[in-house]
C-alpha cells in the first residue's frame, strides 16, 4: 500500500502553494449555518413559549412540528437532524414524561409505599453475609 498518483500531485499543490504547512490537514469550516442569531433567538422564543393550540394546532412541540413551523415562518427547509443538533446546541434537551398505567389508582400508591418493607431490608434476605 503506497499513495495514488493524484494524492501526490495534490501533496505538490498544496506545498507549492503553502509550503510545509500546507501538507497539515486543517479543521474543515463546514456548511453555512441554516438559522442566524435572530432566527435562533425566534426559535428559543417559541419553544420556550410553547405552542398555543389555536394558532399553531399542536399542544407539545416535537421535532417535525418545529421543522414545520421554521419552514412556515423563516421559508427555510431543514430536516428533524438538524433541527434537533441546532436545538441540542441552544441548551435545549429532549424531555418525556414518565410512563404511567392509564388504570393507575393514585390513592394506592402512597398506601403501598406505607407497608412494603424498605428496600434495604428486603434486599437483604436474598443475599447470604460473607463471613472471613
């Protein structure tokens, strides 16, 4: 395994153009950014608002919702990815509520947390103490 043709026709390039450090593999800049300042402070706005059921026909924002409302409001497409990694980057977290039975008796829990055993002692009849 050594290196194409072109690989070193492009090391050439690079060198004769930049000298030694041109041959350095740099930080890529990547893409233009989708959102700017004004456009992420309108969207930490409307998330931190909420959705107001009337007008955007929704109760929770979830990803495709938000990505639907910048598609109406700033005329620009972007995927639920992106959505999500420019949210992730504002301070924003995915948040779910606990899962719950829909038959669940409220006043049965506090009742049975009054007489089961705490866990400590119910965990010990399981487990035999080493002795040396």
């Amino acid at each position: 395994g050594g290196v194409g043709l072109q690989t070193v026709r492009d090391w050439v390039l690079r060198f004769n153009a930049s000298g030694p450090n041109g041959l350095i593999n740099g930080v890529s800049p990547g893409g233009v950014p989708l959102l700017d300042d004004a456009q992420r402070r309108t969207l930490a706005n409307i998330v931190e608002s909420g959705p107001i059921p009337a007008s955007h026909g929704v109760v929770r924002w979830r990803l495709i919702d938000l990505a639907q409302w910048v598609r109406d409001e700033f005329t620009i497409s972007i995927s639920k990815q992106t959505l999500s990694r420019e949210l992730r980057a504002m301070g924003y977290r995915k948040l779910s509520a606990r899962p719950r039975h829909h038959a669940q008796d409220a006043d049965a829990i506090p009742a049975f947390k009054k007489t089961s055993p705490p866990q400590w002692r119910r965990s010990g009849r399981h487990f035999p103490v080493a002795h040396p």
